[in-house]
C-alpha cells in the first residue's frame, strides 16, 4: 500500500516495482485526489488498483466525480490534472470554519506489556518492524486531554524526547 506525500509515494512505487511487488495506492480525498492517484497509477508501475474514497465527500471543488466505468475510471486527459476546480465551491469551501481536533496521546499496547506513547496517531510499523495486523494482540488507547497534572507532563516529555516505552501493563 502506497499513498502519502508525493515524493515517498513515487519512491516507494518504483521501490516495488523494481522488487516486483504489486501495489495498490491509497489517496483518500475528494475528485482532485482521485485525479491524481490515477495519474500516478499510469506512471508507478506494478499497481493494481487505487483506493480513493472520493464518493463520501458531500462536496467537491470540481463540480463532477470521475466516474467508474466497467470496474475502473479512466485517467483524465485534458491538461493537468485532466478535470476543472469549480472556483466557486472553491471559495465557498475555504469559509469553512476550522475543524479543532483536540490534542490526544496514544498508547501503543503491544503483546508482552509493553506501552508505548507518542503524540498523534503511531506509526505502529516503524515502532514494531511489523504492520499491525500482523501482531497478535495489539491495541491502541487514545488519552484525550483531560486536564490532569499526569497527562500534561506525558505530553511535555513526548514534546521533548518523542516517542517512549512506559514500561509495562497487565491490560
């Protein structure tokens, strides 16, 4: 599975394909992220199909979806990306007020006891050498600010230092 920023995407695009693996591109967004996973699937070689998820935004910035034709939507072929931006619906989105989301702190519980925290979501393969699914048992606990002494000084420290293992925990 492929699909982050532009660069690593193709780095690890062509990674595979050189290694002969299959790939799939996951590029969640409106029309626009749609267009462009499908221009990157005609060029990254060795992908098999591309995951959008386009058709759950109530709006879009370009007034039309790229359909799905026969199990497969065409590669827009007009210049750029291949499809217009409504400027309109443009501007009409960018009112929009900000969504907050609220600091959190997850905790990695891993098989053994470990616990691990970090700031946002964790990278859980970069921390185990292992993709989630792949380990039996794991489990993430999100702790929303909460006001406390003990959660404002987790937080400090994974400011400071980043990532660290708490030891261990029975559950």
């Amino acid at each position: 599975m492929i699909g982050d920023k532009l660069g690593p995407t193709l780095a690890r695009g062509y990674a595979c394909a050189e290694a002969n693996v299959s790939t799939v591109i996951q590029w969640t967004g409106g029309t626009l992220a749609k267009a462009m996973a499908l221009h990157l699937g005609a060029v990254i070689p060795n992908v098999s199909h591309a995951i959008n998820l386009d058709d759950l935004y109530s709006e879009d910035v370009t007034g039309g979806r790229i359909e799905i034709e026969a199990g497969s939507s065409p590669v827009p072929e007009s210049p750029g990306l291949g499809i217009d931006v409504d400027e309109q619906a443009l501007e009409r989105i960018k009112q929009n007020p900000v969504t907050v989301i609220p600091r959190y702190i997850s905790r990695l519980l891993l098989p053994g006891g470990h616990v691990y925290h970090s700031i946002g979501h964790p990278d859980v393969s970069r921390q185990t050498g292992f993709m989630e699914g792949n380990i039996r048992g794991v489990r993430l606990q999100i702790w929303e600010e909460d006001g406390s002494v003990e959660w404002q000084n987790t937080y400090d420290r994974l400011e400071q230092s980043g990532l660290f293992n708490a030891g261990y925990s029975n559950g």
